[in-house]
C-alpha cells in the first residue's frame, strides 16, 4: 500500500512533465509563428499594422502561457517532492516496525526453545542412571547412565550429546561414546559450565553460557546448559558432579534465521541476525560471519527499535526472556538493504538515523 501511494506519485511527475514539456515545445512553435508573422507584417507596411497587432498579442499571450507552464512545473515539482518524501516515510516507519516485530518473533522462539533445554538439564540431573554414575562403584553405573543417556539423545536430537562428570571435573560417561570417544576422561574441571553448575544451591538452579565452539564435539558451535547432579537426586543434595547438555546451535538457529515471514523480495534484501549480548553475531541467515563478526548494533538502551545506517534499515529486538529463563541479553536483527528496493527506499537514506526507537 505505501509502494503503490510512492509509485502512483512517481507516475504523476513523469505525465506531468510530459504534458509540460509538450506545452512548452507548443510555445516555442508559436513563438516562431509570432516571430514569422512580424516580419510578414513589416513588409506589408501600412496594410498589415492590424496583423502586427495580433502578432504582438499572441506574442504577450505565448509568454504568458511559458510562465503558468513553468510556475506550474515548479508547483507540482515541490509537492510531488513533498508527497515522496512523506510516502518514503510512512514506508520506512511500516517496514521497520515490522522488521523489528520479526526481529522479536525470532529471539522469542530461541527464548521458549532454550527455556526447555534449561528445563530438560535439571531434569537428567536427578535420573537415578546419572546419579548412580557418581555414586556407585565399578563400571556398571557410568555404563547404564550411559545407556539412559544414549536412550534420551535418541528421542531429543537437537542435542549432540550429554555428559557427567565428577566431583573433580573428569567426565565418566557421554550418551555417543562411539561419536565422540576422546569425551570420556576429559578434564573439564575448569570449564564455566561445570565450575558453575558445582556452585549452584540446589537443583532448581542451573548455568547457561553462551554460544561456542565445542573442540570435542568435532568444534561444532554449542549452547552448553548444566546442573548439579545431587545426592539421591534431592533437591538440596550435596552436590557429586554436574551434567552437562550440549544443544547442537547451528541447525536450529538458523532454522529460526531462515524461516521468518519475508516475501521473496525481501529475503533477498534482508539479512536476519541473532547477536548475544556482546553483538557477536551468533547465527545469520546468510551464514556469514559466525562467532567472528561484532554487528555494530545501535540500540541506544532501547529494548526494540530501528534506524538507518549506511543505507540500510537496522531493525532489532532484544530478549524478553521466557518462564524462569531471563535470557543472556541477545538481539534479533534484521539488516534491509534499500538500495535493493530501488528509488523509493534510497530518498530516506542516511548515515546512523534513529527513526523508531521504541521502549
């Protein structure tokens, strides 16, 4: 609706100025012929004063329609700018109001999604399999939590694998010890993840870090949850070890980058970002810049908003967090760039514009 009011003003310039132009080249005919007349008139002396006389008329006449034509050329030039100007607008303020509704749709779904993988960690925790790896002797108890954990990863794919690791950080069982077999022995007694799940108070707590490259797991882009796996499995239980759940990132983020509802045209001139809190880009649909790339993100404090930067529409949205997960403080962002959408976007173009910050 706003490209059609853009695209009818641009129709109504260009047939305004072919009609004008036609006026003009019509004065300039008639120019001549007043020009010719004179001269006719002139020679035949007193016989063709009369004709001087309307020749100097219609002269008069001709100059008059050349400045109403050029008057008018003026007048509708500077409000069919003016109507441009307010078209591209209204087009701007649609379009980044509803990229920064996207934006959010996207960084919402991530939210619910790793809600349940915060959920599903304190869950596994308390299984009777992983607590027994941790408190009963020999191998049988890593064998059957290893067994109960290869029977999960069955049924949730979107994880490449679960370990538990000891009081002293050493991994003692994985649920894919054949896809990964270096994971079993591993030293992890310094890593975040279980140096966070060891400091938890009880078993409704559990750590979450973001999103990195796991050498182990074939240095596959992770979201690493853990908790404590606690005595007996109760809820404020001494804490034996911790459980550790590696979310397999890259296809189901950018299943979310990928799929958001944008026409053809628009994929081809978007690009849709999730960037953590840091703006490092996490997942792109264009699969571009990967825990390499810092976005330059201007959200000004604003939780949603969007601006113009280097021609381009920067639509973003942050976090709001889901159930009893707050999020880590990443951003949906969807990048327009107006010079794919032709004239009509780039007469808005500017350099680090805010135009629609919101709360």
């Amino acid at each position: 609706m706003k490209d059609d009011i853009l695209d009818l003003a641009y129709r109504v310039s260009k047939i305004t100025e072919e009609k004008i132009d036609l006026i003009d080249r019509v004065m300039r005919q008639a120019s001549m012929l007043t020009i010719n007349a004179r001269i006719e008139a002139a020679r035949a002396g007193a016989a063709g004063v009369a004709f001087a006389v309307v020749a100097q008329e219609m002269a008069s006449l001709t100059n008059e329609i050349r400045r109403t034509s050029q008057e008018l050329r003026g007048a509708i030039a500077q409000n069919i700018g003016l109507l441009e100007e307010a078209g591209s607008t209204i087009t701007i303020d649609f379009r980044g109001t509803r990229y920064a509704d996207l934006a959010h749709n996207a960084i919402e779904i991530i939210d619910r999604n790793l809600y349940e993988r915060s959920c599903d960690v304190r869950w596994w925790a308390t299984d009777s399999a992983v607590v027994g790896a941790l408190t009963e002797s020999g191998d049988a108890g890593r064998a059957l939590a290893s067994a109960r954990l290869a029977t999960i990863l069955r049924s949730y794919t979107v994880y490449l694998d679960l370990w538990v690791a000891d009081r002293d950080g050493r991994v003692v069982a994985t649920g894919r010890p054949d896809c990964y077999p270096g994971a079993v022995g591993l030293d992890v007694s310094r890593t975040p993840w279980f140096t966070g799940a060891m400091a938890t108070r009880s078993a409704d707590d559990f750590v979450v870090a973001d999103i990195q490259n796991a050498p182990a797991l074939g240095d596959a882009p992770v979201a690493i949850y853990s908790a404590a796996v606690r005595a007996e499995g109760r809820t404020a239980g001494k804490a034996l070890g911790a459980l550790g759940i590696f979310f397999d990132w890259k296809p189901q983020a950018q299943a979310v980058v990928g799929n958001l509802g944008l026409s053809p045209d628009e994929r081809r001139a978007c690009r849709v970002l999730l960037v953590d809190a840091a703006h490092r880009v996490i997942a792109a649909s264009d699969e571009a810049g990967l825990l390499r790339e810092t976005y330059p993100l201007q959200d000004g404090g604003k939780t949603r908003g969007y601006y113009i930067r280097d021609g381009k529409l920067v639509a973003y949205a942050r976090t709001p967090g889901y159930e009893t997960y707050k999020g880590l403080g990443w951003y949906g962002v969807i990048e327009w760039c107006m010079a794919e959408s032709g004239p009509v976007a780039l007469r808005s173009g500017g350099r680090g514009r805010a135009v629609g910050a919101m709360a």
